[in-house]
C-alpha cells in the first residue's frame, strides 16, 4: 500500500501545469471503438484508470500503443469482442463507457456491472434505458452480468434523461452517432468533458452539435473516419492546486486551468476571501487571509462539482465561522469527512449536510484515503498541518492525479512517497 508522509504547514508558492482530463480521455478511448480508422490522444495522463481503460480496450481488440510518454495511438480496425473483461469492468466505474460504442459497432455486448469509488450507489439505469429506447434488448443474467443487443442495429430516438447524467449522456452520444436517423438527449449532462467529447466524435466526422446546452442532437452516419485529438487539461486537478494554494496560505500559479470551466470554484474562492488572478493560459491564487465560512451545493455542471466537494471541505474546516455544504450528487461522498476529523476538523455530518466549524489549524495524523477526490481532500489537510501526518491508501490518489506528489514538492511541499 503507498503512502505520502507529509510534513505540513508550509505554504506553497510557484507554478504548476495541469495533466490531461482524466474524465475526458476516457470516453474519447471509449469512443475509438467506433471506427476502424487510427484515433491518436495527444496530452493523456498517466493514471491507474487510463491504464485499466486501455488493458480493457486491448482485451476487446484495440491495437493500442504509447508513441511517446503522453501520446497513446489506438487502432481498431480489427473484429472487435463483445465480452467485456470482467475484473477490469468491476474495478472501474468508467468501464461502462465501452456500453455505448460496442453496441453501435457490434451491436452486442457483455458486460459487468461497473465498479469504482466508494461514493455511495452508482446505478446505470439511466445509461440502460437510454440504450433500450435506441433499440436496445437487455438481458439481466445473475450476478451482475447484463447482454445487451440489437438484431437491425441503433434507431435514434427521442430520449428524456431523469437526471442530467454525465455518463449516461455521453454513452447515449457515442451509441447514437451510428445509428440510423436522429436521436435528442433531453436534460442532457453540461460538463465540458460532453462537449469535448462532441468535439471528438464531430472530428470522426459524427453529426452532432448542442452538447453544453441541455439537448444534444445526434443524426446518425454510416461510418467514422479516425482523428488526431489533444485532451483538455483536467479542470478537477486545476481546482484542487487552486485549493492547495489557498487552505496553505501560499501563491500558487495554475497553468492550464481555465477560468470557463471553473466558474462555480472561483465564485467561491472569492467569496471566502482569497485573491486570484487570470492569465490567458493559467489561474493564480493568493490567499493569506483566514478563509471566510460558505455555503456550497454540489450540483451537476455549471454548478459547483461534486468532484471539489471534499476538497474545499477541507478548506472550509480552516474558515473563520461554520460552514455548511450540501452534497447533492453522491450523497455518500462524505466518507473522508471522518478522517478529515483525525486531522482535527470539526464537522458534523447530518444526511447530505456537512455543517464545517471553522478550527484554528489542522494537526498531523495518520490518515486513510476512502476514494479518489477524498483522497485529494486528506493531502490538501495535511499540506496545511501543524507537525507530521501519512496519508495511506494512496492507490484512490493514483487513479485521478498525475504524479501528484512531485507536483507539491515543487511547489515546496515537504512530501515523502512510500510504496
Ligand atoms: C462522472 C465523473 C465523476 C463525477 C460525476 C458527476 C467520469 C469518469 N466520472 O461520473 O468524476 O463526479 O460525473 O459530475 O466522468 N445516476 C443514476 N443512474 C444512472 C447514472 C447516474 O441514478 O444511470 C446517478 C448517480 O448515482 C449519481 C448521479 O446520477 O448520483 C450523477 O452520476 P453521473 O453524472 O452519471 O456520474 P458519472 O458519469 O458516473
């Protein structure tokens, strides 16, 4: 098991560049499925869930190489298997992403009920019914196991999503760019990440357009083409170096991390009081204030992500007054909240409220990661500590940020990595 040992309470200063969008480069990996042709993804971050991405893409076909550390050359233009690796499906919750594209290519697949972080219930009804309402069958076999199929291939469709899923959405997207006729995704998710993936599928020569508005409008084509695609930096690893700046009360320049795709963390980074400035190409912070006590509801995209919940948790545990977030997209992403807790922080839990009373410091301690933004969230605590303290679990860290520990030591963080 890998841990970090932390010595804390330095407050970090200088620049930083952001990786590769990890929930980008996924679907778009996902996506290559759809065509015979050469896809190559410039800009890709090395994480654990990119690596089972591609070991699962490999085990259905994909002829997949790296032609220099960050450029990962995908070729699918071989038969291509339905059976979707059943520990990789069930390690990882972004497996599902395969369910769209296999349908639209071989018109079946076999899959695993996904895995994933431990926050909460993540069920893939809306993704199914999605897939049915194309033309889909689903046969439920026991134990987590599902076939889909379609004997005449994807008929678009009119499609109303309960909740704006971000996966749902983008399966449905990649389903529906083959099929025949039109398809609308109504409610559908906002994320840049669905708009970056429209941007992908379009360059495969796709006919889609309305993604970051809430209706996606699909007609579908015969064949894609292949394409060379750079990924858009990981606006979740911006935003967590902005908080890093911020709950050590030091200077931190962001490359990469884009004020559009951050507006709900830098209304809030205001309003508790720390400085920013925006460049063209980066974001800096400032912050040698105690930070103000907030108010924060998680919604889904442009509202405040679930995805920096635990992390400005932690900043808020250093507030002046009591804070109160409100998690309504994974109600049970609190899980960090009671390690948060070791390191001194009082917070009380109550449903989907965590009410935060601000504390004068954190103090060091030894800690366990639950899942992979928790896990951001105990690092950022512990950068600001007084004394020592080890963050251990670090493999939930691995699965979302790129060398992450070499990127604080930069900044000057005193960090040590046991593995
Ligand atoms: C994606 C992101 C994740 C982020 C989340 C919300 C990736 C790989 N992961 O996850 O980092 O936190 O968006 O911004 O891109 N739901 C259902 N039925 C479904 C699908 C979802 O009830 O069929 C519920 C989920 O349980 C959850 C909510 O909808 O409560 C949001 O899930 P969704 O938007 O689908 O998130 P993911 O795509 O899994």
């Amino acid at each position: 098991m890998s841990e970090l040992l932390i010595s804390g309470a330095k407050p970090l200063y200088g620049s930083v560049k952001v990786s590769g969008a990890k929930n980008s480069v996924l679907k778009m990996m996902a996506a290559s499925l759809l065509t015979k042709e050469p896809c190559i993804l410039r800009n890709v971050p090395n994480l654990s869930d990119v690596q089972k991405m591609l070991d699962l893409l490999v085990d259905l076909g994909t002829e997949a190489t790296w032609l220099n550390p960050g450029t990962l050359y995908l070729h699918n233009a071989n038969e291509i298997s339905c059976y979707g690796s059943e520990g990789l499906m069930r390690e990882m919750r972004a497996s599902i992403l395969i369910l769209g594209p296999l349908l639209a290519r071989v018109h079946k697949a076999h899959i695993y009920y996904p895995g994933g972080c431990a926050i909460g219930p993540r069920p893939i009804d809306l993704h199914l019914k999605g897939l049915e309402s194309l033309g889909a069958t689903i046969e439920q076999e026991q134990g987590g196991v599902l076939f889909l199929y379609t004997k005449n291939g994807l008929k678009g469709n009119r499609i109303y999503l309960d909740f704006p899923s971000v996966g749902a959405t983008e399966n449905i997207m990649m389903a529906a760019v083959l099929a025949k006729g039109r398809t609308v995704i109504e409610n559908a998710a906002r994320e840049p990440e669905i708009v970056e993936l429209q941007r992908f599928l379009s360059n495969l020569g796709a006919n889609i357009h309305g993604a970051g508005t809430d209706t996606i409008i699909i007609e579908g084509v015969e064949k894609l083409k292949g394409t060379e695609y750079t990924v858009i930096p990981d606006r979740i690893e911006a935003g967590t170096f902005l908080l890093a700046g911020a709950i050590t009360g030091g200077c931190v320049k962001v490359y990469g991390a884009r004020a559009d795709h951050n507006e709900a963390l830098l209304y809030k980074l205001h309003e508790a009081g720390a400085e920013f400035f925006i460049g063209s190409n980066y974001i800096e912070v400032k912050n040698q204030k105690k930070p103000k006590a907030l108010r924060i509801r998680t919604m889904p995209y442009p509202g405040f992500p679930t995805d920096l919940q635990p992390q400005i948790t932690a900043l808020l545990a250093l507030a002046d007054g009591t804070s109160l977030v409100t998690e309504t997209v994974f109600p049970d992403r609190f899980k960090y909240v009671h390690e948060l807790i070791r390191l001194g922080a009082n917070i009380v839990l109550e449903g989907e409220c965590a009410i935060i009373k601000g504390i004068p410091k954190f103090k060091g301690a030894k800690v366990l990661a639950t899942d992979l933004r928790g896990a951001a969230a105990l690092v950022l605590a512990a950068l600001a500590a007084n004394g020592e303290s080890r963050v251990c679990e670090l493999e939930h860290l691995d699965r979302g940020y790129e060398n992450f520990s070499e990127k604080v030591i930069s900044l000057g963080a005193i960090v040590e990595r046991h593995n």
